[in-house]
C-alpha cells in the first residue's frame, strides 16, 4: 500500500546515499552516520535535537568549540527561519574545520539530507496511519509523557545556553549521592 511505497521511495533515498558514504569512510561518513542517527532518534521539535546535539559536537566530537556552538545558537534565536538550521551551521562548521571549504559545503549538504530526509519517511509511511494511531488511548498517554519530556529537554537546553552565555567558565556539579 501507500506505506510501504513510502518507506521503499525516502528509505531509499536516505539510506542508499547514507550506505554509499558509510562504504567510502571517512569524515563525511561520521557527519552521515551522525545526523541520521539525530534525525531518527529524536522527535519534539529542535529543541530537543539541539540539547542532545551541543553536547555531543563540543563534548564528545569536538567538531565545533563551545563558543561556536553558542553563536549557531544565537544565530538560530535571532534569525528567521526554522531553528532545526542549526545542524546545517553545525555541519558547515565541523566540514570547514575538518578540510576546509570544499569540505564544509560537503558536509552540510550531507548534514541537510539526513537531517531532513527521514521526516519524509516518516510523513509519506505513517501518515496513512496516523488517525488510527492517535485515537488509542495508550499511545495518548504515551504522547503526553513524550511532550512533558520535551519541555524537560527545552528547560534543559535553555539553562545550558545562559549557563555558558552568561559565565566564562563552568563545571560540573554532582549534587546528592
């Protein structure tokens, strides 16, 4: 039916471009791996994706600096436009300072594609669905948990954010047992 035409078409194209660049390693590959992994895992709007995100391409990859990731931050507050746009800076920046401008348009291109390519999956597969989904109770409450979580995430990131726009340096406090 109408689903499994949709998951054949968008999973086709996010994940025969994503094996492609898997095969041929490199950085490309990690931005590819990255982002679709952020893009499938992660759902209740950018806020959610940015506070897993500004965490991992500081902390965990040292793709961008900290400041760097506040000014794509700041940027995305202050602009118009979609927030979600910040993983575009993201793989913009990480690209340019793993090879340089060929590197960085590269890398946002990839970036773009699996940042946005698996909503489309999910919209063109589950949309037949979805009356049918939301009119069950249990996944009701479930929606509900998910949308106190999300403004957990939003209130997590919104502290990160003035923590570090605010101070110069900061350190983790482990507050009980």
């Amino acid at each position: 039916g109408a689903s499994g035409r949709g998951l054949a078409v968008w999973g086709g194209l996010g994940g025969l471009p994503l094996a492609g660049l898997v095969l041929a390693g490199g950085f490309l590959a990690d931005v590819a791996l990255y982002f679709s992994r952020l893009a499938l895992l992660t759902f209740g709007g950018a806020y959610a994706v940015l506070a897993w995100m500004a965490q991992d391409v500081v902390a965990e990859k040292h793709w961008l600096s900290l400041p760097q990731m506040i000014d794509g931050l700041g940027l995305a507050e202050t602009t118009p436009g979609q927030l979600i746009l910040v993983t575009e800076f993201v793989g913009f920046v990480a690209g340019h300072g793993a090879g340089g401008w060929g590197m960085a348009v590269a890398a946002a291109a990839v970036t773009l594609w699996m940042t946005f390519l698996p909503s489309f999956l999910f919209i063109f597969t589950g949309a037949p669905w979805i009356a049918r989904l939301t009119a069950l109770p249990r996944l009701s409450g479930a929606l509900s948990g998910i949308t106190a979580a999300v403004v957990g995430v939003i209130a997590h990131l919104s502290l990160w954010f003035a923590l570090h726009v605010l101070f110069a340096r900061t350190h983790e406090v482990t507050p009980g047992p």
